[in-house]
C-alpha cells in the first residue's frame, strides 16, 4: 500500500537516474525519517502547549486538586501519550502497512502506549496521595496509604509490561500470565519484602500503632525519632542527630518499639529525676532551725501544722520535748521533703491534674534516694530540658538551708584534699 507521499518522492528518485530497487528503498528510508521528524515535532509542541497552557488554567483555578496532580507530573506524562497516539494513527499514512519493518513499528508503539498509560496512572495514584496528604492530613497521619499506593503502582508497571512484551511477540497475554503462576513461587521470593510489607501495613494501619510524625525509639536499629516516612517496605525515621534510620515495616510488627504518642497527646511530660542524701545529714531540726524555716513562706503554714501536730501528739503521751527517741519530732530530711511536695506543686508549668509527688526509694551504698515524680505541662523538649534543669539546680541550692548534704562519690580534688591535710598533719607532728 503506498504512503502519502510517494507521488512526491518517486518521481524524485527516478529524476535523478536510481533504479529499482534502490527508488524504493529511498522512498521508504525518507518516508521513515519524515515520519520521525514529525513525531518528534509534535512531541515537542504537545509538550509545551500542555505544559504552557495547562500550568497557566492550574494557576487560575481555586482547587487545589489540580495543583497536586500537576505536582505528581500528572499532565506532563499525558502529554507524553499525544506523540506516541500520533505515531500509530500516521504510520498508515507514511509507511507501507504491509512491510514486516511496518508492522514491527506498530508493535513497538503498541508497547511504549501500555507503558506510558501505566506511567500516566502512576502518576494519578501519586496525585491522588498527595491530596489524600494535603487535604486530609490528620486522616493522612492516622491512616497511611503511601504502601497501598505502591501496591497499585508495582500491578500497573508489570500489567504494561506484560501487555507490553506480548504486543511485541504478537503473542497472547493469557500465555505470559499462565506461565507468571508456574512461577508463583520466584514470584513470592522476590516480591517477599513487598508482601510482608504491605500485610504488615496493614496491621499498623488497622490497628493506629504509628502515624506520621510519631515519635518512635527502636534500639534494635537505632532509631530515635520522628517518622517521616511509610511506604510498602520501610518506615524512615528523622533521629534526634538529624540522621534517617529506614526500618523495614514488617520488623515493627515482629519486634517492638516505644511509640510516644501518648505522651504528646496528654496534659503533660513525665520529669523523673533522684536526688542522692548523705544518710549522716539525716537528724532532728533545731528549735532555732524550726523558726528559721517557718519563715520561708512556702514552709510557714506546714511548720505551723506540723508543730502543733506533734505537740499535741507528745502532751497526750507525756513525753517531753528533749526525748528524741519516745516522741515525734520534725527531721531537717522530712522537713526538705515537705518543703519539695509544696514547692512542685506550685510550679506554674506542673499538670495539675497529674501525678505530683515526692518519694523515698530503697536506700543503698549511695546514700537515700529522693525521687521527683511529676509531669510538666510544657512538652516542648527544650523548655521541658530547661524546667527540669531548673527544678534541680533550685533543690540542689537549697539543700544546704535544711542542714543535709548530696551523696556524691569521692572524686580526683577530694583525694588531693586528703593528701593535702595529711600532709600538713605530719608536717606538724
């Protein structure tokens, strides 16, 4: 069948003395690259226009649908479906159908347009997640569909691929698919990341173990961060370091992790902090010491309580006030408790109405361990570094005031100090 242009080239080859059956191969070897040169041109032009003309209507509408779909490259990829359309509707009109080289070339633009289709899809699906991203974003963080996306993704490549090669063999589909199940089990091996991965999305999805920009500590991979990222395979936290741990998803069903969710969504952050005592700082409050704290304000209305208390209790036993050991007496330790339970509870930055308490844990060879337990209404992890920071330089200042001393380990000065009065000591003797 002879092409459009023939009535112009082959009067042209003959004019210039060819003989046949060089006329027809020019004729078809101009005719191919004519042919080239114009789906090259539209591909360029379609390219353009599209970019042009559809970024500029993208730019004037209200929606934001369109904006994200045109950041998916959605457009630019239909545009890439125009030339290769082209290709198969003009190949009638500049080639010989019948020639084996033809039909071939239909072939191969048959292919690229199930590929690209799929390519456009693709794109689509990304568009569509970014909406789903954008417009939805606290469902987007609670329900994650990055991994389904990919799922759909990975059946659209190998569906074009598949249509693809069969359109090139000119063979059927249904061959190439019945042969994919004989070959189920390569497939599981190595898709097997995949499919763990999408199963185990699945369950933390289903179950709202993680969401995006949860803070997640894993040791086992350390990560310690916030999660920016889920897809089919992995799960990619920001750590503190600013460094990216990617986590395969399946291993946090199968392993177990700290998700602090649940803080963050509370009233407050935990402070956990002990103080160590000498036990030899520990005795009884002297009668000018008790006037000297009564006058703290904080202290003044737990003093006056307090001693009235224990008079009252030490009259009705008969028990006189120099007896330590029958009676009831106030301690400087006690005392300093008392003063910490008041002093964090009127902390302006303290949950109210969350765990506040001061304790007592098992004394050992470092002396009693006063522990603080309380929660700090400010989750910000630099203002609640600097609360907590505060609150121990305060009780660690004042100490002194209620005669106790902190436990601290014998450390290089304090061995000099020793060395140091011994050395004088024999220098006198």
């Amino acid at each position: 069948m002879p092409n459009i242009i023939d009535d112009f080239l082959l009067p042209l080859w003959r004019n210039i003395g060819l003989k046949e059956p060089w006329v027809g191969r020019f004729n078809n070897a101009v005719s191919l690259l004519i042919f080239i040169a114009m789906i090259l041109i539209i591909a360029k032009l379609s390219a353009t226009a599209l970019r042009t003309v559809i970024h500029q209507i993208v730019k004037n509408t209200k929606t934001t649908w369109d904006d994200r779909l045109e950041e998916a490259h959605f457009f630019l990829r239909l545009s890439r479906l125009i030339p290769a359309l082209a290709a198969y509707l003009l190949i009638p009109s500049f080639l010989e159908v019948d020639a084996g080289t033809t039909v071939f070339i239909r072939r191969l633009v048959m292919a690229y347009i199930a590929l690209i289709t799929a390519h456009i899809c693709a794109a689509f699906l990304d568009g569509a997640h970014l909406i789903y991203q954008n417009d939805a974003e606290e469902i987007a963080k609670r329900r994650p569909i990055k991994g389904y996306i990919q799922l759909v993704k990975v059946f659209l490549y190998l569906i074009g691929f598949v249509l693809g090669i069969t359109t090139i063999l000119n063979i059927s589909p249904l061959g190439i698919l019945s042969g994919l199940g004989a070959m189920s089990a390569v497939l599981l091996l190595v898709f097997k990341d995949s499919i763990l991965g999408f199963v185990s999305g699945m369950q933390l999805s289903s179950n709202d173990m993680i969401r995006i920009g949860d803070w997640i500590e894993m040791p086992n991979y350390n990560a310690d961060g916030f999660v920016i990222d889920m897809n089919l395979q992995s799960v990619k936290v920001k750590n503190w370091d600013n460094t990216i741990t990617s986590i395969p998803i399946y291993a946090l069903i199968s392993g177990s992790f700290k998700n602090w969710r649940g803080m963050s969504e509370s009233d407050g952050r935990r402070i956990k902090r002990s103080l160590y005592i000498d036990m030899r700082s520990v005795r009884f409050l002297t009668q000018e010491e008790i006037e000297t704290l009564s006058k703290i304000p904080a202290l003044s209305e737990y003093m006056r309580t307090k001693m009235e208390e224990i008079t009252a209790h030490n009259r009705s036993l008969n028990i006189p006030d120099q007896d330590y050991v029958s009676g009831r007496h106030l301690t400087n330790l006690g005392t300093y408790r008392a003063y910490t339970e008041i002093y964090l509870k009127n902390l302006p930055y303290a949950a109210k109405n969350l765990t506040n308490m001061v304790r007592y844990l098992q004394p050992d060879e470092n002396g009693i361990q006063m522990e603080l337990y309380l929660f700090c209404a400010d989750k910000v992890w630099i203002n609640y570094e600097r609360i907590q920071a505060d609150i121990i330089d305060h009780l660690l200042a004042i100490m002194p005031q209620f005669g106790l001393r902190v436990f601290q380990n014998p450390s290089g000065s304090d061995f000099q100090l020793i060395a140091e009065m011994l050395g004088k000591r024999a220098a006198i003797s």
